[in-house]
C-alpha cells in the first residue's frame, strides 16, 4: 500500500477525469473506454496467446498492470481502467467460476435455490481482502507505470478501479452462466424476496471490498457496473436492486486514503437505464454513465434536480466504429455537445469496445475529443 495515496503523490487530483468526474469542466474533454484493454488490441491478443486462462492473467501482477497500460499507450486515454473482471472477488473467495471467451462468466454451480443462497452467504466477504494481494500488487504496479507514462506525456494519468453491481453479478450467478434476459435473476426478486436480498447484501459486501482493495492500492477512481440493471422494472430497480448497490460502495467511503482525506469520485454505469437515472444517480455518486439511447442533453432534462450535481460520462454508440469517419467524427461532435448540457463531461462509448474495433479508430476518435473545445472556450 502507498503510504502516499496518487491522488496526492501523483497529482492524479488534477487530472481532467478526476477534476471532470468532481464537476469541474477541463478544457480538454477527458476520454476512456469500457473494456479499452482486451481482444481489440494485437498487443493483447499476443500477451494472452502466451498462455493461462482469463482469471488467472487478472490474477497475475506483471500481467494484469501491461495489458491495464496498453491502450493507455497506443491511444492517448486519459485514464487506465484495471484489467480484471467483475467475477474476480468470487472467485478470491473460493466459487468456481471461469470467464468463457466469447461467453463470459460461467459458474460450476448456479446459486438458485433458498439452500444455495444460504451456503453461499455463510462465506466471509474478508476472503476477498485476506487473498487481495495479487489484485492490490497489480494496482500499485499499474500506478507506477502511469506515473511514468505521465512524466512523457505531461498529464497526471489516474487508474479507475471498478466492481460489479450486485443485481449484475446475481444475473450471472443465478442463472450460472451469462443470460439473455436474466430471467433467473428478475424471477427471484419476485419468487423468493429474502433470499434475494440475502445474496444482494452478500454480493454487495464482497464487490465492495474488492472495489476498496483497488482505491487503497491506489487507483483514483471507482466505476459500479450495472450493466443489466435495465433489464428492470424501475419499481423493481428501487426497491430490491438499488439498495445493494448504495451498500456496495460503503466499503469505499470507508477508506481513509493517507494524503487524500476527500477520497475517490464514484461513477455508476448501466445499460438501457433511461428509466432509472435519476435513481441511479440518488446514491451519492459523482458521475453516471448513460449509454446511447438517452442523448447526454435529454439525460441531464431525466435527473431534474440531479441534473445539475452529476458528471455525466458517455455515450457514442459503439458502432459508430464501424461507420465511415466523417459520419464517426459528426457523432462525436454532437455527443460533445449534447454533453454541454451536464455540468462537466467524461467522454467514452455507450458501452463495450467491440473485440473487431479497428485499434485505429480509437486512436483516433480520441484525438478529435482531444481537438474539440466547447463553443465561447479559450
Ligand atoms: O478494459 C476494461 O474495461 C477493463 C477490464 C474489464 C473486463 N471486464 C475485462 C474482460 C472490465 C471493466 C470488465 C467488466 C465486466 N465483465 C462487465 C461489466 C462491463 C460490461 O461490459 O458491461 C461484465 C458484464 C463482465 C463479464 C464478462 N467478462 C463478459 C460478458 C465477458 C465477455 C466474454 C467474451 O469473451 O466475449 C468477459 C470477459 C472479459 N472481461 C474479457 C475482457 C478483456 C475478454 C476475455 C478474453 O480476452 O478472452
């Protein structure tokens, strides 16, 4: 553990996502994306060709901090998002889970009925700080690496840190295995109300923890993934998916970062929320991330009185790079625009970087955020 935290030692305080992610507008829009480290990259493809599973590279330091750095390298992001996976902290304590590629998460055993809840809930959530270490000596390898990334470059360069939400982590789980609908999960909300709030409250203890194992090790941000939390009724989104996610940055707040008494700013992300952002938004976080559908301008009109005290972060449709560049650059600038609207901006895709993305087009769609000013700016 540093025993100065980067957001002091290295300044990551000014970079332009932490200053963007705590409301003040940078003059250069900051940019990152969703799964920026991973199969887009040849550099990636050539590192995991070497061997070992998914897991077990989150699991390696050496591994796991290069391939957090490659596309920090290649395409001039703002920030480093840590390689790892949401199914990690079950993993550290002891589920047999593996990342199936081009599937996902698959567990040896769903957790379904009341009695699998139960057993699953009796495991300590401490397991995930107590076996941590590979994950916090990745971290502090990967913010040594950007502090010397950012010597050439001349901007401090923080690390986002992230963890699954509970209501995505229990899609998974739940049903064993990645779902269409997540009917397995939605089902249980309704067909067993205390077993489902057993296992979110479990979820959120073990997801939380490994989201504050990343910021004490060292990264300057942290991003909730819900990815599936639009596949829920909002009512239903309030009352059994919400309150797991409010408890799983707890952990969190908790921390007493030496040399950053403020802590890190939160971002909460989810897919298809149109209907939900405003309650996405009511837990205390600094910025949302809004995927495609909702433009940033009509999303900022959704938080209503919220609207003025979050960052909002997104949301080109990924497909957008698979289209010809003109049409690519036009979608960028009226994302920019639109993105006026909220009180500061963090650039970044309405989901995923597609495996096929040609790495060049990332490269360059940061240029032209980086080459974009709002209208009326120095
Ligand atoms: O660059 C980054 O964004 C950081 C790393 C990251 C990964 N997974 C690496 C990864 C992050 C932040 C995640 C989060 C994650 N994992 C989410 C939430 C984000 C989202 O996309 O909504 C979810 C739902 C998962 C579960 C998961 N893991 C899926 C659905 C898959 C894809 C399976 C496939 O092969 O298409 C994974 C695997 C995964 N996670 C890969 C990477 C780079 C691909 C693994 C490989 O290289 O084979």
């Amino acid at each position: 553990m540093p025993s100065t935290h980067p957001l002091a030692l290295h300044d990551t305080a000014s970079s332009r996502l932490v200053q963007a992610l705590r409301g003040h507008r940078p003059e250069v829009t900051p940019v990152w994306f969703m799964r920026q480290a991973g199969r887009s990259l040849p550099e990636y493809r050539a590192l995991r060709a070497t061997g070992g599973s998914m897991l077990d590279a989150c699991l390696d330091p050496a591994l796991a901090s290069e391939i957090t750095m490659q596309p920090v390298r290649r395409h001039k992001v703002d920030a480093a998002v840590f390689f790892s996976d949401i199914v990690v902290p079950l993993k550290l304590v002891g589920l047999d889970v593996e990342i199936v590629a081009g599937r996902g998460p698959v567990f040896a055993e769903p957790v379904r009925t009341a009695a699998q809840i139960a057993d699953v809930v009796r495991i300590d959530p401490a397991l995930v700080t107590e076996r941590g270490a590979e994950v916090a000596e990745a971290v502090a390898r990967t913010t040594a690496m950007l502090a010397e990334e950012s010597a050439v470059r001349g901007e401090p360069l923080p690390l986002i840190g992230f963890a699954g939400a509970p209501f995505t982590l229990a899609a998974y789980l739940v049903e064993g295995g990645p779902s269409k609908d997540h009917l397995g999960a939605r089902s249980l909300i309704h067909s067993d109300p205390a077993a489902w709030s057993d296992l979110t409250a479990w979820l959120a203890e073990v997801t939380g923890r490994f989201l504050a194992l990343q910021v004490q090790a060292g990264a300057s941000a942290g991003q909730l993934f819900d990815s599936w939390a639009g596949a829920i009724a909002p009512a239903d989104y309030r009352r059994a998916v919400l309150p797991a996610s409010a408890k799983a940055l707890e952990p969190v707040r908790a921390l007493d970062l030496p040399g950053a008494p403020e802590g890190v700013p939160l971002i909460h992300f989810g897919v298809g929320t149109g209907e939900i952002l405003a309650d996405m938004a009511s837990i205390g976080v600094d910025a949302l991330g809004v995927d495609y559908r909702v433009p940033l301008d009509v999303a900022v009109d959704r938080l209503g009185a919220r609207g003025s005290e979050v960052t909002l972060q997104g949301n080109l449709d990924p497909a957008l790079l698979f289209a010809p560049a003109a049409a690519r650059k036009a979608a960028v600038h009226a994302a920019l625009e639109a993105g006026l609207a909220a009180r500061a901006h963090v650039f970044n895709l309405g989901h995923g970087v597609p495996m096929d993305t040609d790495p060049d087009v990332l490269t360059d769609l940061v240029s032209t955020v980086h080459d974009w000013r709002a209208p009326g700016a120095a």
